[in-house]
C-alpha cells in the first residue's frame, strides 16, 4: 500500500473521532464582531493551539490588537527525504453571531448530526462549515499524516485568525510586521465552496473593488418644482442620467478605459465553465428571477465571477416620504461600486469613473467624491503547477475533473498574501450553496468534511512530489 | 374720508395685531403630507374657523376624508346697498415638511421678525407665506372692513383647506358634492407671488400637475453585489436608465404625447413677456445657479411658466448610510411629477409615462405606480372684468401696473372651480422669489403682508362697486 493509500485509509477509519475533535472546537462560542465573547475567542484560539500542538506543531497563541492568531509551525518532508515547498495554511476561528436564535432549530453551539431526507448526513452548529469545519479538514489531513508517517510531507505553517467575520482588521498590519515570517512558498486557503456537492473547485480568481461616493450639488437650498421646474437643475436628474449612462444596451459598462486590462478566458477553461451549464433558472431563480442583467455576449458564469462590473448599490434624494412633495433638492447622492478583474487598475477605474460624471456634469452644478474601497482583483495563473496539481488529485479524490472558478466576492488578506508577501494563493474549499453560511442552521455536509480531509491528504502528498 | 381710505387707514394702525394673529396661526405645525401632525391639522382648522368667527362670519371644520376644511360664509354689501357679486375666497391651513430640519436658523414653528441687511423686515417660519400668510391677507382686509363699517363689501364665503401641500386630494370630492354652495360669482386666491418687490401680478394661467410614485421591484430580497453583481438586475440602475431618458439633451421631455396640447403664447403676449427681461442672472442667481436646465429654445419666462416640465422630486434605494455595503437592492422608488399646460391631458400624460416606464423594463422585474395629483392647467381670458379691475386698483397700491402673467405651480382645485362649479378665479398673491416657499427658512416680506392686507381690501372694495 502506497503512503498515500495508507494515509487515506487511516483518515476513513478515524472519522467518528474527527468529528467529535471538530464538535469540541463548534462548542466554543467565538464570535468575533461582539465584544462579550472576547474570552470564547481566546477559548478556541487556546483550543486550535493546543490541538496543532498534539500533533507536532509548534503553536502560539499571538496577540493583536483584537483576537489573537493560531501560529502553528511544523518541519515536514516527503517520503524520499525531499523538504518540498513551505506552505502557509489560512483559515479563521471565529465565527458569524447567531441571530436571529429563535430561527435555530438547536442551539447554535450544541453540535450534531443530522441526517436529511436525501440520506445526507449534515454537521449542523454555527462555525459547522465557516470556517472550523473547512479549517479542520486540513488539520485532520496532517493529523492523519502524523499517524502513518510520523511526520507531514511538507513544511507547514498554520495561520488560523479569529477576525475574519469582522473584516481581518488586525491581520493585516500583522502579516506586514511578520513578513519575513510568512513569506512562503504558498498559501493554502479553505474557506471557498465547491461548484456542487459532486463537483470540486479551485478559485482562480477574487474580484476586485471600487467603491465610490458621489454627491452631486445643484441649487444651494430645496426649490419648489412649481416656481423652478423648468429652469434649475435638478440632481437626482443629472444622477440618473449620468448613472444611468454607465451601461449600454448591451449591458456593458461604458466608462472609457474600464475593460482595460481585462483578459479573456482561455479556451480550455472557457469550455470548462461552459460544461457547468449555469442557467440563470438555477442561478437566478431563487432570488425570484429569470434573467441575467449582464453582458449579453457572455455567459452566466462569466458574469457572476470572471467579468467586472458596475453597480449603484444606493441612491436618495429630495422627498422620499409618503405622498407628495413638489421639491427639486439642491443635492442628491448616490453610491456606486465596481467589481474588478484581470488587471484593472482600481485607481485608474476610480479616476476614469469620476471623470465621467464630471464630463456630464452642467458647468455650475458640483459634485464631490468619496472612496470607500480601492482592491485590486487576485487572479492565480492558470498555468501555476500547484494548481493543476491539485485540480487533478481533488479529480480523483471526487471522480469528477475540479473546475477552476472565479469568486464574486473577495478574502481580504488573500490580496495582502499577493501584494505584500508575493504569495500566490491556492483556494480549495468544501462548502456548499446550501450551507447556510452566516445564517440560522448553519450545516457542513458530513460528506464534505470527510472528503475535505482526504482532499488535503492529496494536495499536500502531490505537492510534496 | 372715503370708506376706502378708512378702510386702510384701519388695516396701518392694526398692522401690529394682524402680525400677531398671524404669528399664532404660524405655531400651529399644520404639515399635512405626514400622519404624524394630524391633530396640528385639525387644530390649525379650528383656529382660522375661531378667527372668521370673530368676524362675524359663520364658520365651519368641515370634515373630509382626510384633513378638514373651514368653510366661513358671511352678508355684505357696498356702502350703497348693492350686494355686489359673491365670491369665494380659497387658501390653505396646511403647510410643507420642514425637513432638513438642521438647515432652518430658528425652529421652523416659531415665528419671528427679522431685519435683513439692505432694511427689509421679514417673517420668518414654515408658512410665513405659502399660504398662512397670504391667505391671512385677505381674512385681514375682511377684518378691517368689519371693524370700519361694520359688515363686507360684499358676501364672501372663504374655503380654506388642509391638503394643498398633499394634491388636495378629497376637496375635489368636496366641492362635488357641496356644487350649489360653492358655485357663485368668482373665485379669489391669494397663493400666487408678484412679479418682483414693486410689481404686483394678476396670475392669468396656472400649470397643472401629474404626480407619481413609482417602485420597480427586481430580487425578492437585498442581494450581495459580490455574489450576484453582473447578473441580478438592479432596480436603481433600472431607475436612473429609465427616468434618466425622460429628456433629450435639448432638455425637451421624450415621452411620446407629451408636448400635444401645448399650444405656442400670441405674439403680444410673447412680446410682454420677452419685455420683463427674466435672465438666467436674476432668476437662477439667487439660488446659486447660472444656466438654465430647461428647453434650449425657449425664453427662460417661458419655460417656468407656460411651458410643461418634468421632474424627478424624490428617489431612494439601497444602502444609504455612512461608508459602505455591497448590495443590489430588491427595489427602488422614486417620486416624479410633471408640470402641464395649455390643453395637456393629464391623463393621458400618466398613461404616457407609465408606458414609457413599462416599455424599459426587463421582463422579470415589476413596476408599481402610485399617483399624487392629476390636474389640467388653467388659463383665464384676458378680457375678465374683474382681472382688469383688480390689476387697476393693484396699480393704485403699489404705484405700478399689475402685469397679467402665468405661474408655474398649479393650485389643483382652481381647475375644479372652472371644470365643475363654472367659476372663474382671480389669482392675486404676494409672494417673493427669495421666500423659500417649501425650503427651510421660509418668510414672508412684512411689507408684503401689509401691502397684501390693503391690496384686498382695494381688490374687495373694486368688485363691489
């Protein structure tokens, strides 16, 4: 049997007792955002050390300036003595708060298990898969190593944080302090979704952010339509014709320069994700729609994940109560963000966006402009070797070919891996659209986090190679 | 001394008292678009009707369904004898929102005196002129007749109503079913301004009013834009498309219809017009504007007065705080009304924009229309009797000719008095440019009261003979 299958069977027959070490950790109620769970935080911050440290890790406990971070540390090679690359795992110990708890069915920190109606068996507790269950897949895959080998097949450093429901605040200038540190070789990172419950995925991409303000000042006081309609410029006018030129018919934003930088897909991966069949019936329909408002010359998927976009996340102005009132306000305001990819510049999308409005605005109206998010997106390269390692062992791992996908959303300090440490990150995560992530009942499929395991055995045993 | 000169001499040495009654009606904050100020509604109507009591009127609070109308109906008689015509006086009790509360100098319900710089004496609060304080001009002159010899000029009955800032919407109703009682010789309304400080006006043509609310409903709930941004339609983007084509960029408005029933002013009256020189300088100037937004090839006189407009008075949707959120909405609303003139269909112009919005919609998203007001414009024949008796004796007060001219705002019921009762108005007012009528700060020039209060009292005295 090779080390790998051994490996494998020793991750099989220690399940049960992986489940209860992840219950131990779901009992723990660290849910970052509210300060009355300052000491749970520590609690499963103590707990995940003490656990790497059962299985060889060096670990400590590191302050910051808000919850601490897991740093755990452990030398490793493959079986004919080659050290591998060092890699630098990143998942998070805290969890979302549980409200609303009257829609819980049970308690959010009591875990169990409980079997659906399909025959799946799900892990239900707040933290299931968000991300203790993912971050454990991985500790349980070394766990597993140590058993059978005695030692990991690479070196491994563990960065578990408990900020990332809160926006990673502290992470950040901790990474920077710590460079030298945790500039490794890659980053592993669980706490993305599969495309399916058959289907793995690796996330290739993270959209990028730019998130504007705008103001636009016409008269310096509200006028009466009556005495004014007619004459004085009204600003939610401009703001609608000015936003709403920002697309045309097609559904393509307009802004000059914007597509600058964004590249299309291969064509093998193209094929790929055109093999996925995302319909807007299966995408939209549960939101209550049908079809897709993006641009029309490309595919669902594409939109959602590998295309930027331009989006007025809100508006007001003038009277907004009930009935009437005949006003032209002197102001309006809008926001306006912008999803990026590839390699649009956010400064550049943020200028050529502020231009625009100014272009269109009359010579005495004013608008003025404020920026609350400026992120590139993070693209992994399709030809990296750690990646087409892993989609081909999580293929085997599955019985289906893992897709490399885009994300719509974004992990903060994924960027900062990239921009301050030059670290590529490679994202492999088991969660599902119906885990109810950041909702009441949140579940991990049982299935998902044994599988998860035996994923991470085979990424690392191949990466070790 | 003739009565008449008694009669003013009267209205100088009372003017102190009359600002003082007026101050008392000013604290009432009849705002009558919110619920919130119901019973300051119903006590504003209690007071007008305890005050034309005490003039020897017999009055009323009338109910509607909504907020009440005063109706006062008193004898009179010329000093020899002739009854003369009877005429119904109108105004309103209620008043606008005074949001943004924050930009008013005192609180907007306590009425006080304030000397502007170059000596001018002002009243400051909500309703200082639109339309407690106009409509307190004529109950003045009322007053003063009363106390000179001892009855009215003539028989006047006064409707003052309690939802003119709302549409008006259930004195239309009102004055329906009250037909026999309120159909007399003429309308009087005191809610119009003068050309400038030294010109007094006769408002010879009113523009009327579509109001609507509309709300396009896209998701069935907020949605995160990094997870469905590129494909969920966003119903703000729907709302600056749409509304944001409703002008071309000659500032005409582009909804199909829209312009039929618009006739173009006689050359004469186009001359008089062009003589009065409004530039943008003096019009706009004051309100911190220098260039007019409306049709690029009409005079500015023309496009806030006899020409129709649309506007957008209110939007809102989305995230609307501080900083940000990444979220497409599930809806949007915005508040649009359209000024209408000549034989403008109101109707037909709803119908329009209704259309006009449903015709933009992607399939799967739902528009909802609510509508505020819906009323023709109005125009009074240049050969009235009592238009050019009331221009001669405005001449006398003010020491300059009172010019015919056509306002931009619309008093919806005065189109009811000729539609349904067969009435013509006269539609004499005092306001100024600069009172901020539905702005914080709102006032009233105190020489315009007092000029205003004897204006009535020649106006009264003129139809009487």
């Amino acid at each position: 049997m090779s080390t790998l299958d051994a490996v494998l069977n020793r991750i099989d027959q220690d399940i049960d007792q992986s489940v209860e070490r992840l219950f131990a950790l779901l009992r723990i109620a660290s849910v970052s955002t509210d300060p009355a769970f300052k000491q749970q935080c520590r609690d499963a911050a103590e707990h995940v050390a003490a656990d790497l440290r059962s299985i060889g890790f060096e670990a400590d406990v590191r302050p910051t300036e808000g919850h601490p971070v897991v740093v755990g540390k452990s030398n490793g090679s493959s079986a004919n003595g080659v050290p591998g690359p060092h890699v630098l795992f990143y998942g998070h110990y805290d969890v979302q708060p549980v409200d609303p708890l009257n829609l819980w069915k049970t308690p959010p920190f009591e875990p169990r298990i409980e079997t659906l109606p399909d025959g799946r068996k799900i892990i239900v507790a707040r933290g299931a898969c968000d991300d203790k269950g993912q971050a454990m897949t991985f500790i349980e895959a070394c766990r597993a190593f140590k058993a059978v080998t005695g030692k990991l097949p690479l070196p491994i450093t563990t960065m578990i944080e408990g900020e990332e429901e809160c926006g990673s605040k502290n992470l950040f200038s901790f990474v920077r302090d710590n460079a030298d540190e945790f500039k490794l070789d890659l980053a592993l990172v669980c706490d993305t979704a599969m495309w399916d419950q058959k289907t793995p995925a690796v996330t290739t991409s993270l959209r990028g952010l730019v998130y504007e303000d705008v103001k636009i000042t016409c008269a310096d006081r509200d006028l009466h339509s009556g005495v004014f309609g007619g004459a004085a410029q009204n600003p939610i006018r401009l703001l609608a014709k000015i936003l709403g030129a920002m697309w045309d018919d097609d559904g393509r934003v307009t802004i000059p320069g914007f597509y600058d930088g964004v590249k299309d897909l291969p064509a093998d991966i193209k094929a790929d994700l055109k093999a996925l069949d995302l319909t807007p019936e299966k995408f939209l329909g549960p939101i209550g729609l049908k079809t897709s408002a993006g641009e029309k010359d490309r595919m669902l998927i594409e939109q959602v994940t590998t295309r930027p976009t331009a989006e007025i996340n809100g508006i007001i102005g003038g009277y907004t109560g009930e009935g009437a009132k005949t006003v032209i306000p002197g102001e309006a305001s809008a926001k306006v963000s912008f999803r990026l990819v590839g390699d649009q510049d956010p400064q550049k999308i943020r200028d050529n966006f502020r231009a625009f409005v100014r272009e269109r605005l009359p010579a005495d109206c004013k608008v003025e402009f404020g920026n609350f998010g400026l992120a590139a997106a993070l693209q992994l390269s399709f030809d990296n070797p750690a990646l087409n390692k892993a989609r081909t062992v999580l293929g085997e791992e599955w019985g289906k070919k893992a897709v490399a996908v885009g994300a719509g959303g974004s992990i903060p300090i994924v960027a900062d891996f990239k921009n301050v440490l030059g670290m590529d990150s490679l994202l492999v995560g088991f969660a599902l659209d119906d885990d109810r992530v950041h909702s009441p009942n949140e579940k991990f499929d049982l299935t998902c986090f044994h599988k998860g395991i035996r994923s991470w055995a085979r990424i690392l045993h191949a990466l070790a190679e």
